[in-house]
C-alpha cells in the first residue's frame, strides 16, 4: 500500500516580463515512487502534460537555484511574492513557469512526512527484493551437483 500527496494550484507561465498566463496544475507525490514528484499541466488540451523529476531539486529549489538540463528550479520575488521559478526544457519547446512558494512548501512538507528525507531506498526494497532474488533455492543444490560423476574407479575396484 502506498501514500498519494497530491495538490491542485495555478501556476504562471510566463511568456515574457510583462506578461504571464495562468496553468492549472496538479502536484503529485507517491510514496512507492519515493524519489520523485509528478506535475500535470493542464493546458487546455485532450491530455495534461506531465513532467516527472527529482523530488529532491525541487525541495533545494524552493531555498536556492539548482538543476542544470532539462529541469532548473529557483526561489525569486515578483512583485513581492515569493516564487518558485522552474525552467523545463524539451525537444518540444522550453516552458518558464512560476509557482507559489507558499503552497509548493506546503506541499514539500506534506511529501517529507509521509517518506523523510534519506528514508526514499528503504520504500522501494531493493534490498529485500535481490535477497528474495539471489536466495538460494531448493533445486539449486540439484544443479550444482556434478551431473557426471567422475570415471575414475576407487582403488578398491581393481
């Protein structure tokens, strides 16, 4: 059983620094998919168009800029709000969006509780899953026993 962390907000993207349009979007963590966030953004189309990342950069991201490539995230003021900036880039086209630092934190802290910080590895059981894997099996001693047994004769045969 797993945990779902989910938040609708309306995030800007901005088209320039003058002008911006609001983006509907919904923020979703899953505890069975520890490391990273999944946002859909629903921009008026059949589907939503989802991104998934680290959660991880976008926790740093909300204190101090950091990605490089196809996510970026950075804290600013605009008009003396504090946002979230995230840069997303694809071979679709680049998309700069602005997010509410307060409800993204919100949601950070509620994504924290359900799986801490560094606790992410012990979700998926790896560990568990390649012990049950690598566990020896009844039928391995079968197979590892020597199918042809050796010609030689014992001494006393002779």
């Amino acid at each position: 059983m797993y945990t779902t962390v989910e938040r609708e907000l309306e995030l800007r993207l901005v088209l320039s620094p003058e002008r911006s349009i609001p983006v509907p979007a919904r923020l979703t963590y899953r505890s069975d998919d520890p490391f990273a966030v999944h946002i859909a953004f629903h921009i008026g189309s059949e589907h939503p168009v989802n991104w998934t990342f680290a959660r991880e950069l976008l926790v740093e991201g909300v204190f101090r800029p950091c990605g490089h490539g196809d996510v970026r995230v950075w804290p600013t003021k605009v008009e003396g709000r504090s946002v979230v900036l995230m840069a997303l880039s694809s071979p679709d086209g680049d998309a700069l969006l602005e997010a509410p630092a307060a409800q993204v934190s919100a949601w950070l802290e509620r994504t924290l509780r359900v799986v801490p910080p560094g606790s992410e590895a012990e979700r998926l059981g790896i560990d568990d899953g390649l012990a049950e894997l690598l566990a020896p099996l009844m039928a391995d001693d079968l197979y590892l026993r020597d199918p042809w047994p050796s010609d030689e004769s014992s001494s006393d045969e002779r």
